[in-house]
C-alpha cells in the first residue's frame, strides 16, 4: 500500500471540501446580519453573518473529520469556525489540542457557540476546564465558562470554587464575563440543589466587592437562589 500516495489522495479531498464549504458560506451570506454584529463590537477576520441553524445544516452534509476540521477553524473565518466545531470526532480530540483550539476564539459570539457545539461535548471536558481557569485571555476564560455551565453535574466543587476565584482575581472585568459567571453559578444550583450552599457562599463573595459588575452577579444569583428553595 502507498501511504504518501494514499495521504496526498486525502489531504487533496480535505482542500476540495474546505472549498466548497467556503462556496457555500459565501452564498449564505447575511450583509444586515454582519452590520447588525459590527455595531455590537462583534468582529471577526472574516464574518458572512450566516445563522447557526444554516450553519448545522451545511456541517451535515460532511462526515466529521478532524483534519477537516481543524482547516476550517484555522481560517478564522466565523462561519468556517462553527461549522469546523461541529465536525470534530470528539473522541478524537485531546486537551491539548482543545486548548489550542480555544486560544483562536476573537468574540465572545464565538465563546459560547463553541461551548456547546464543541468543547461540552468533549469527554474531556472537565479536565479542559481545570487547564482553562487560569488562561490570561478573556475569550479563553469565558469559554470555560461557558462550557463550565453545560456540564455542571460533572464538575467537583473545587473546580467550580475556581472557576469563582479566577473571576475575583481578574484586574477587569466586563459585562459580558459578569453574566456568564452569574449564568454559571445560577445554572450550578439549578441543575443541583445539593449545592445550594455552596453557590450561596461564593455568591456572598461578590456583595461587598468595589468591582463594577460583583453587584449584578451578587443579585442576580441571589435572586435565583431566593426561587428554588421556594419550589
């Protein structure tokens, strides 16, 4: 058997399908959509502003496929980028390379779709987190975060404690991580009321701190917290 001959033969069919998905997108393109993101401060390399739903369909039409991909994400184009995270064989992917992966994330548009077309599906997920936490950039820590939020059955107390300690450690902040943490530690005592508790510690955290947004995470969660031990 000729590998070099074989692998040529597949790295060729990569090429072809990465552009023909590129065909595709360009065709799908949204111009009011993409406006409509620009204003929001939502930039991307290259955006064609196509829907998720549009997106899910056009990853149907391949088999999953880690090289291919890994190509599309790479290109750093927004559409080519979610339609690559659904084409991973998530068994297939380590931490390692989820870390590299999660390191080309330009938006926090970016950060939560990932999340869930990708990195909580991961079987690693958990593990991804705990090397995540302590990344320096935003979009990395709001991806664990927002992947965090998926998969809060799987996570031990001391991650989620964490996940919290990273954020109050954190010299800025934004709104936009504000409502993720809020998010993730509401969705923590939902999804688990055995934590109750712990989620009503952390959040007394965030009441007395001078940071612009612990207000707004402290009530929100609280007020979350005040309805479930209600029902």
């Amino acid at each position: 058997m000729n590998l070099q001959k074989t692998y040529t033969i597949e790295n060729k069919s990569i090429t072809v399908q990465v552009n023909q998905i590129k065909r595709i997108i360009r065709g799908s393109m949204n111009g009011v959509t993409v406006e409509s993101m620009e204003q929001k401060g939502i930039h991307y390399k290259e955006n064609y502003g196509v829907a998720l739903p549009r997106l899910r369909e056009i990853a149907k039409q391949y088999e999953p496929n880690l090289q291919l991909a890994t190509q599309l994400w790479f290109l750093g184009i927004r559409e080519s980028m979610i339609i690559g995270s659904l084409l991973v064989p998530t068994n297939e992917m380590t931490t390692a390379m989820a870390i590299k992966w999660c390191e080309q994330i330009p938006t926090h548009e970016l950060s939560e779709i990932a999340a869930m077309t990708l990195f909580s599906r991961l079987p690693n997920a958990a593990n991804l987190i705990e090397r995540l936490v302590n990344h320096t950039s935003e979009f990395v820590f709001l991806t664990s975060i927002a992947t965090a939020t998926r998969i809060t059955e799987q996570l031990s107390d001391k991650l989620i404690e964490q996940l919290v300690a990273r954020y109050n450690d954190a010299k800025d902040s934004t709104f936009t991580v504000a409502q993720a943490m809020a998010t993730f530690l509401s969705r923590v005592a939902s999804d688990q009321q055995t934590r109750l508790s712990l989620v009503e510690n952390l959040t007394s955290q965030f009441a007395e701190r001078e940071e612009p947004y612990a207000r707004f995470i402290f009530e929100y969660v609280t007020k979350e917290l005040e309805y479930l031990k209600q029902i």
